[in-house]
C-alpha cells in the first residue's frame, strides 16, 4: 500500500514538474517572438552589461530571461537625452544573437533598425569568450559552498587567455557593425568596451581570485578590450572605452563601477549602478563630441 502510495505521489511530482517546465518553455517562446513596438530613435543592442542585469525593475515587456533593467545604462541614456529608445539588449547574448538570433526563441536584436534610427549603442562580446562566466566559476571554485564544490568537482578550470577566440569575435562584431550601418546609414553607432572588472595589479576579498587567477583574467579583460576596439574601428563606430575610463573604479576600489564575487549590489562582475550610470554619461559626452565635430 505504501509503495503504491508512494508511486502515486512521485508520479504527481513529476507531473507537476513537467507542466512547469512546459509552461516556462511556453512563457519563453511567446516572450521571445514578441518584437519590441515604439519608434527606434535609439536602439540599443548587447549583452547583460548592457542590459543591467540586476539593477532594478525590469523594461516593461522585456523577456524575464534577458533581465532588461530600466537602470541599465541605454535606459539611463535615453532618459539623459530625451530619446525614445527599443532596448533590445539581452543576459546571455552572445554576438551572433545581435545578427542572427537564436536566442531563447528570439530574432536578431538589430530586427528593429530601420532608416530612422539615430542612435545605436552596442556592448557585446564578453559571453563570446567565457569572461565572466570564467569570472564566477574561479570565485565559486575557491569558495567553501556547496556550488563550490560542485565546480571544483566537474569543473575543469578556465581556458588560457590565448585559447579564446579573439578573432572569431571581431569579426562577429565588425559584421554586425557593418549590417547596422546597412540598416541605417543615417545613425550614429557606439560601442562601449566592458567596463573594468578587476584591478589593475593583485586582488582583493570582493572579486574572490587567488593572484594567479586574476592575473590570468586580467589578459583576457585587456584582450576583450583590444579586440572590440579594433571592430569598432573596422566598423566604424564611435568607441566608448570603459575599460580605460573604469581604471580604478573596480570591485576593489572606494567607488567601484563593477561588481565582485561577494558584496554584490546587482549582477556579481556586472556593473553596478553608478558603472551604468556612468558608462550612460560617457556616451552622452562622446555623442556631444562627435555632434560639435559633425562626425557620424
């Protein structure tokens, strides 16, 4: 009797966790063949860093699993410059997702450009080459938690910064820069670099890394920077350099731009809200430049 009761129950848990699934499955392809509505003055494209994973409520309509905030820094922008803005960046992009799609059941983020944007800002790059999900699982690794160990269990540790494709990068973000200014010839297009994660030399408690962990991180971030500089250059778009602007604004710092492993106000190794504010503000400024200069 027991184990009949006992089948049955497993068999509702079960049944219960399949319709859950079904209906998450369900809620993620009707979110992700949904296309933003609103006039593109301004489209912004990207990753969670640009997204603002973390940093308050999400953009109304935005798919639950892309974490759009309406902190992240193209929302703080658009409301800086009084711009109507589809905000199409998404946690978890990657740079064939800006072109292509595929991801959680959605279109290509640059769908939406047309021949009347102005504006188009893109921070990509960082899911392409395993930066920050390398980022945690080194802190979780050497943290005494159950994840822990389940990462230093079947975790077989990062790749060497010269085994990321780099170049496979660039060229995804080169051919999306150049499809945006296929879409819109008239549009001023930014790329921001992702804002500085780590300090410039050692460590500290926040970011969680031994010194031989952040220092083999530290030549990824530098690489990560390099290479979106050199697209943004071939695709001609203004650059925003975070990574240069953010020195001595990281995890360790007095007034950190970005998020470590612990003490998280948001995303941990995401920006926090003053970095998005601030990477917000540094747009603004290069746009006022370029404006002053008549560049495009």
């Amino acid at each position: 009797m027991f184990r009949k009761w006992m089948g049955r129950a497993c068999l509702a848990v079960l049944t219960l966790v399949l319709a859950a699934v079904v209906a998450g499955v369900g809620v993620a392809w009707l979110q992700g063949r949904h296309t933003p509505q609103g006039r593109p003055e301004y489209v912004a494209l990207g990753s969670s860093f640009a997204a603002g994973a973390g940093l308050g409520a999400l953009e109304r309509g935005s798919p639950l699993l892309c974490a759009r905030s309406v902190n992240g820094y193209p929302q703080q922008l658009a409301r800086m410059r009084g711009l109507a803005i589809i905000d199409m960046s998404c946690g978890g992009a990657v740079t064939r997702h800006l072109l292509h799609g595929g991801q959680v059941f959605q279109g290509p983020q640059i769908r939406v450009i047309d021949a009347h944007t102005r504006l188009v800002t893109l921070t990509a790059g960082g899911n392409d080459i395993g930066y920050v999900g390398d980022l945690s699982l080194l802190a979780a690794r050497d943290s005494d938690t159950v994840f822990g160990w389940l990462v230093r269990t079947l975790w077989k540790g990062p790749k060497a910064p010269g085994e990321r494709d780099y170049a496979g990068l660039e060229a995804q973000l080169t051919e999306t820069l150049r499809a945006v200014r296929a879409q819109a010839p008239e549009a001023v297009v930014v790329v921001a670099t992702y804002p500085t994660l780590l300090p410039s030399a050692g460590t500290c408690a926040r970011i969680g890394l031994t010194q031989a962990e952040a220092d083999q991180m530290r030549q990824v971030g530098d690489q990560l920077a390099a290479t979106t500089r050199a697209a943004a250059k071939t695709g001609g778009a203004i650059l925003v350099d975070m990574h240069v602007l953010g020195a001595g604004h990281d995890p360790c710092s007095a007034s950190p731009w970005t998020n470590g492993w612990i003490e998280v106000k948001g995303g941990a190794f995401h920006p926090t809200l003053a970095g998005a504010e601030a990477t917000a503000q540094a747009i603004s400024a290069a746009l006022n430049a370029a404006q002053a200069s008549g560049a495009r």
